[in-house]
C-alpha cells in the first residue's frame, strides 16, 4: 500500500495534475479535476503520515533514522515561519547506509549529489542531463531481468513521448529542460527491468525531487524494500 | 488487532483526509529556488555591478508549437540574476547570441534578438506556461533590441466583459492573446548590453503591482523565461522558453520603505480569475503541526508493534 499511494501521488498529483490543461473545460471536466487534485493531494499527506507509522513501527533498532527524518523533516518545514534550511536530500543517503544495498546506496549517492547541486547552485543547469541519465540507468546496478511487459510499458512511454517531448515536459514535471522526459521511456525500461524493487521508488519521484515527501518515501522505501514489506 | 499492511494506510489515509481538510500542508516544495538578493539602496542596472547575486543558469527548450521547429536538442539557456530593494525588484538576463539582431527604424528585414519573462497573475495556482489561459493570465515583461521593453498580460483578453476590458484601461475587444497594459502600468525599465557574443539586459520594475493585470513580485514567486534569436528567424512563436522558476526574496536587512501595491482601477482582480487558495490556518502553523502529525505517527507505530 505504501507504493500504491506514492503511484496515486505520482498519477493524480503530478501527471494528472498537470495534462488537465489539455482537457476542454465542462462541468464534468471540472469535477474530474478538482477529484484529481484532491485524491493526489491526500494521497501526498498520507505519505507523510505512512512514513512516520512505518519508522516508528520499525522499532528501536531504527531509532537513529526515526531521529534524523524527524530533525530533517523538522529543518525543513521550518521554511514555512521564513527559516530556509534545506538538508532533507542527505536522508535517503543516510539511510542507504544502514539499509545496505548496491541499489540504495547507488541513488542514496544520487540524490545527495543532484540535491546539493540544486541548493548550492540552483540546481545542474546545462549538466542536468548528466543527472537524468544517471537516474534513468541507476536501476541497472540492482541486476537485470528482461520482462515482456517492461518492454511494452517503455514502448508506449517512447511513443508518447516521441510525439511531443515538449508537451511530457510539462505534464511530467520532472524539472526543467528536455532531458528528463527523452530519458523516461529508458527509465522505465530499466526499472521495471530490475531485479530490485526499490527502483520503482526513484522512477515515481523522479531525477529531481519535487517534495519534500519524496525524500522521505526514497528513505523508508529502502527499509520497506529491504525489510521484505513490499513482497506482502 | 489487525496487521499493520491494513491498519497503517487506513491510519495515514484517515489523518490526510482531516489534514487536507483543514488545508494544513505539511509539505513543502524542494525545487531550487533563484535567491533574490536584498540591497538597501539604489538598484544596479549595469549588467557588470558587482552587486548583482551570481546567477542561475535555466535551461531553455525550443518550442514545437509553431512551424518551422527549431532543433529540439539545442542547447540553450539564459542566466538570471536578480535583487530587490523595497520599492523595485531587477533582473539581469544573459544568453548568448553570435550575431546582434536590433530593429531598426522602418526596418523590415531584421528581426530583433528579444528577451520575455513570464510572472503569473494570480497567486493561487501556476498558469499554463505557455501564456496563460482565460481563467488564470500571464504578466508579462518583453524586450526587443532596438525595440524597448512593454508590460503585457496574455490569456485575459477573452475571459472579460467589454465594460471590464475599458475599466483596466485595455481596448474594448481583444485584438490579440497578448495585449499591452494601458500607459500607467508601462512602468518597467530596461537597460541592454551586447558584448562578446552575449546579451545583458537589465529589468527593473516596482515590486508591487501597479495594475489589476500586473503581477506583485513583493513575496516569493514564479517566473518563465523565452529569447529569441533573430538571425535563426525566431520571433512571435519561434523561440526558446523554459519551465516556471521559482524565486525566493532574501530577508530584508534593514527596515525599508514597504513597496506600494496600487489598483488602479475599479474592477476587481479576481474578475480574471477563479482559482482561490483558502488558507484555513496560517502556513507557520503548518510546521508545528507537521512536526507533531510525525512525531504522533512514530509513537502509533511503535505502539502498533508492541501490540
């Protein structure tokens, strides 16, 4: 259920969202949409909430990574009375390294590096490719297994996105520039070719994170993965 | 007592729903935001003023809308700077361009190198990025060399009554999506440069709005960029643009004069308009209440697994 509500996140908050420009607006339109905005909107909170219960429930034993989300999580929402402290991008790191993967450690690394580019510069600018790349390969490292439906699924990602990668841009939201969504069908491809499931996770968030919810998903979905609660 | 795959959703679902029904967020957005720097004194409308913030490179994609295409590969970017002080906010835009296009007086056979930023009108919700749409318009402020600046808005036109387009001072039937402000709010300013293959141009416009139609810049906000490039042929629809930026005003230093946000006219902004945000508790308490919801979230968690 944890990496249904971040699908519902991923569809209704961001995708869905988004492509409703193009939809002509009627009163059943309009209802759909407002629907839309609210299943993603809650589906956004009950991440939160789910994440929490989940770290919690992991006991004491995860007592240093409950800290650091809650000191992490605490900084940054801090930006809401004006103090701008963003230092959430190293908790999937952290987490990476008491959840021991190839997988988690390889995008623990990744999501520090884009994160710290993006609060010291404002983010890659030209190099953004560079990143989306990185993203978009990473889940080879977890070992490889050719699906027929993987195949398909990055099919009709190419051909929708070959047909207007200016329009993906803009529905998929994952940052700025080209790159992001040309590199999204091999996304796809390559994580739902993985043999680890973590890599669902980074390919729902995206290569640039969007909220701050993400990075809390991208931590714990290392624990939930590793922990074997995906499989239940 | 029920395993934690059923009960956890059902908990974090039950506590989003009130969550989301009280409009508390304890969400915040993570993408990088351009620093907008404070200055406690005149603004500096030379591109080389060491005062300027060092800039933010943003990535600009070339648009498939309109025929001919440019090579969706390009690439291209515009770095932007930006300051305020608390009447006036400055941008200093750089792109580069190998050959200078300026418009010259009766000329017809150049088109000018240009530069637009894009700010939404309304603060409730981003506008579509291309030009705003009806319900939710684009200000917008347009460079051309050898040209000058305007203050434009683009998606109102069509979503307004005659009697209102004559109260904000625009012509009684649209003629175009894009339409310039009436003369009072043609307040912007702008300063160019070209030097070693690059343009520089400076922006300064009040932080406040001076217009139903024009945005205030005098909290954090969103901006989109496009350039034209006017060897390659590029103007109206031709050029490159980029997704919304978001911009973050640095603290004020010192106490400075509050900017002045002036409706001219007596129609009402939110006649353009029909997407509000209604905020039910004021957003600082939204990072109590987010540290709490966790903390109270942990502690459920653990007492689920002691059970």
């Amino acid at each position: 259920m944890y990496l249904f509500f971040l699908v519902l996140e991923f569809f209704l908050n961001r995708i869905l969202n988004r492509f409703w420009i193009f939809v002509p607006a009627t009163p059943a339109t309009h209802t759909l949409f407002v629907g839309i905005q609210w299943v993603g909107f809650i589906s956004m909170l009950a991440l939160y909430v789910y994440s929490f219960l989940l770290l919690g429930h992991w006991g004491r034993r995860a007592l240093p990574l409950t800290a650091a989300a809650l000191i992490l999580t605490a900084v940054d929402l801090a930006s809401y009375v004006g103090i701008y402290i963003n230092l959430l991008w190293l908790l999937p790191l952290f987490f990476s390294l008491f959840f021991r993967d190839k997988l988690n450690l390889a995008f623990g690394v990744y999501y520090a590096a884009r994160g710290a580019v993006d609060s010291a510069l404002g983010g890659p600018g030209l190099y953004a490719w560079v990143f989306d790349l990185a993203w978009a390969l990473l889940p080879l490292l977890g070992g490889i297994t050719i699906r027929k439906w993987a195949v398909l699924a990055a099919a009709a990602a190419l051909a929708v996105v070959a047909a207007s990668p200016y329009y993906m841009g803009m529905v998929l939201v994952f940052g700025l520039g080209l790159t992001a969504p040309l590199f999204f069908p091999l996304a796809v491809f390559t994580a739902l070719s993985s043999k680890s499931r973590y890599s669902l996770f980074p390919l729902l968030v995206g290569p640039q994170v969007q909220l701050s919810v993400h990075y809390l998903v991208l931590a714990v979905g290392m624990g939930y993965v590793v922990r074997g609660e995906l499989k239940r | 007592m029920r395993r934690p795959e059923v009960l956890f959703p059902g908990i974090a679902l039950a506590v989003a729903v009130v969550l989301a029904a009280l409009g508390i967020v304890v969400v915040t957005a993570q993408e990088s935001a351009v620093l907008v720097k404070f200055i406690n004194g005149s603004l500096p409308v030379d591109p080389a003023s060491s005062l300027w913030p060092k800039p933010a490179d943003v990535p600009l994609t070339g648009q498939t809308l309109v025929y001919p295409l440019a090579p969706a590969v390009e690439n291209r970017a515009v770095s932007v700077a930006a300051v305020y002080n608390g009447t006036h906010i400055a941008f200093m835009l750089m792109w580069k361009d190998a050959t200078q296009d300026v418009a010259m007086p009766g000329g017809l056979d150049v088109f000018p190198d240009a530069v637009a930023v894009q700010f939404p009108v309304s603060r409730a919700q981003l506008p579509y990025i291309c030009m705003g749409t009806v319900d939710n318009p684009v200000n917008i402020i347009y460079w051309r060399a050898g040209v000058g600046v305007e203050n434009l808005v683009a998606g109102a036109g069509y979503g307004l009554s005659p009697q209102q387009r004559e109260a904000l001072g625009l012509q009684a039937t649209p003629t175009s999506p894009v339409e310039l402000l009436p003369d009072s709010a043609q307040v912007v300013q702008a300063y160019a440069v070209y030097k070693d293959g690059a343009w520089y141009v400076v922006l300064v416009r009040p932080l406040g709005s001076v217009h139903p139609l024009m945005s205030s810049l005098a909290d954090d906000f969103s901006a989109a960029f496009a350039t034209w490039d006017g060897s390659k042929g590029e103007r109206g629809g031709l050029k490159v643009t980029s997704g919304w930026v978001q911009f973050r005003l640095e603290k004020r230093i010192t106490a400075a004069p509050q900017p002045t946000t002036v409706t001219a006219t007596q129609t009402p902004a939110t006649t353009v308009t029909q997407t509000y945000v209604v905020e039910t508790t004021p957003a600082w308490a939204w990072a109590v209440i987010g540290v709490l919801v966790a903390l109270l979230a942990v502690v459920a968690g653990l007492a689920l697994r002691r059970r």
